[in-house]
C-alpha cells in the first residue's frame, strides 16, 4: 500500500506534468507551424499531426516493478485544430471540430481504456496514464480555461525492456493517425525519495518488473 506521502508526491508529479504540456500545446496552438522535433521533450516522447491539428507529449511506457495493474502508456493529447481561432468564444468554440481517440495500439497490441474516451474539443486534453495517478491528480473539468479530460488505462508487459523504445499509433475518428515511439521506464520518483536498504544498497525493484 503507498503511504501518503508517496500518494501526495505521485499527484504532485502528474500536475506539474500536465501544466507543461498544456504550456507545449498552447505554445503550439499559435505557432501552428512548429514541428515535433521543435517541441523539447517533458519527460516522454512528443509528436503532432500532419495538419498541427492534435499534439500528443509525453508518451512514455510505464512499467511498475512493483504492481502490474499500474503498467500503462502515459500520454496527453491536445486540439490544437486553428480553424475555429477566432471564430467562436467560450463552450460553443470548445464543442467546434471535436475529435475523438478511437484506438491506440503498442507494439501491435490494443492498449485497454479504463473507461469511454471523449470527444477532444478544441483547445481541449485528453490525459491518459494508471488509475492510481490519475486518483492524485485534480479531477475532470475546466481549470483556468482548459477542459481536461482523464481516462486510465492498462497494458500487457511483453518482456519490454527498460530504457527501450516500442512504437505506438493513435486512431482518431478524422482519420488522423499519429505514429510514433514511445520510451520504456519505470514509475518517476522525486528527487531525494529513493529508498535504500539497511546496508546502505539502493532498492530499484526493476529486476521483479516481470
């Protein structure tokens, strides 16, 4: 069971990895010429759509040594579609040129969402990640302008290997696909929360991720 400090710190992290995403995808969303290799990475890898129209940071596989459930692709996806700046304000420029995330597979396989993915209005975020760090998170809304939208999900360690890479594709209801690859890690830690051993050894756990 995590203590409440591990909890405290674990939604810390998602916080402040979704402030510097939604940061990229604004940024993106007016300079629509800007392209992935632009974009610095935040922790994961990050990649836009032909058209600038979606954006997805932060892809990574995580891989929990610890408790399998908590395996999953992390990753928050932005409409950054330029069609409608301008042309509407407040809900009703939200609800323009929705699109929905219909299928994401890695390395082949289907990754299993926890629950039903909405559609992403414009200048909307759809955040993807374990059911535990989505629980420390703030919950769904809009929080200062941004509706944010959190769906869990699950998937199936095949051997992957830590430090690796595994391709990923996104299917969007527009017929968007994004292709790209995703890095292979373990839980992130805060600085200074590493546990050590009474023998002053350092206690990873990676060798148990199978």
């Amino acid at each position: 069971m995590k203590s409440l400090k591990s909890a405290a710190r674990s939604g810390l992290l998602v916080t402040a990895t979704l402030a510097s995403a939604l940061a990229l995808g604004a940024c993106s969303a007016g300079q629509i010429s800007q392209t992935a290799d632009q974009v610095p990475a935040i922790n994961g890898t990050n990649a836009d759509a032909d058209n600038n129209s979606l954006s997805v940071r932060d892809l990574t596989v995580i891989l929990d040594p610890h408790d399998a459930n908590n395996n999953t692709l992390r990753f928050i996806i932005t409409n950054q579609d330029p069609k409608t700046a301008g042309s509407a304000q407040g809900e009703n420029a939200s609800h323009k040129h929705e699109v929905t995330l219909t299928k994401v597979t890695l390395d082949g396989t289907d990754v299993t969402f926890n629950g039903e993915l909405p559609p992403i209005g414009r200048g909307c975020t759809l955040f993807s990640d374990s059911a535990d760090a989505l629980q420390t998170g703030p919950q769904d809304g809009t929080e200062k302008n941004q509706c944010i939208y959190r769906v869990s999900n699950t998937i199936e360690n095949k051997d992957f290997a830590y430090a690796g890479h595994l391709p990923v594709t996104f299917t969007f209801d527009n017929g968007t696909t994004i292709n790209m690859d995703a890095t292979v890690n373990a839980p992130q830690l805060p600085a200074g929360s590493l546990e050590r051993s009474v023998h002053g050894g350092e206690e990873s756990g990676l060798q148990n991720a199978k």
